[in-house]
C-alpha cells in the first residue's frame, strides 16, 4: 500500500483548504472528524489498492467504494455543534469527497 501516514498528511492538508472555505468556522471540528473517518477507512483503503494495483477494480469503482462507506463519518465533533442537518449533510459530503480525491491521487 503506498504510504498510509503521506495520504493522511495530504488529506489533512485538502481538509484545511476545505475548512477555510464555507466551512470557515467548523474547520477545527472538520479536520479531527475528517481525519477519523480516514483512519476507519484504513484497512479498506489497503484492500482496495491492492485490488486497484491488480487490476481487479477500476478508479471508479474505488471511488464509489470510499463514497459507499460515508455511514462511518460519525462526525462527533460537528455534531457537538448542533448544526441543522442540511449543513451536517453538506460538510459530510464535501469530507467524503475530500477523502476520496485524496485517496485517489496518493494511494492509486
């Protein structure tokens, strides 16, 4: 698997960009849920790659892979926020997304 501690530093990065966008004044809470949701992905981040690096799945299916597991973003800290569940939808979306680009441009 390529360097599981690079794709969390990068991500971690992403997860910043993101957070100094609407997400302005979340972007604490969003890069520790963001972070965690990553680390739950990590064994099947791993399986996945090997699958990928064998040709046993396209780039699509692996993104719609990471897409499928959004039910582990827990999102503790933001909903420690209160914030309606509209904002909490958007902000899960865009830190699934974030996973995903991520996951894709460092791991594959």
């Amino acid at each position: 698997m390529g360097d599981f501690n690079n794709f969390l530093s990068t991500l971690k990065n992403s997860l910043v960009e993101l957070s100094g966008g609407s997400f302005k004044k979340y972007s604490k809470q969003l890069l520790h849920d963001g972070i965690e949701f990553a680390k739950k992905l990590e064994p099947d981040l791993k399986s996945w790659e090997t699958e990928y690096s064998i040709h046993e799945m396209t780039k699509e299916e692996f993104e719609e892979l990471v897409k499928s597991k959004k039910d582990l973003l827990e999102m503790e800290k933001l909903r420690e926020l209160n914030l309606p569940h509209t904002e909490l939808n958007k902000i899960r979306n865009a830190i699934v997304e974030a996973v995903m680009e991520t996951a894709v441009k460092v791991l594959l």
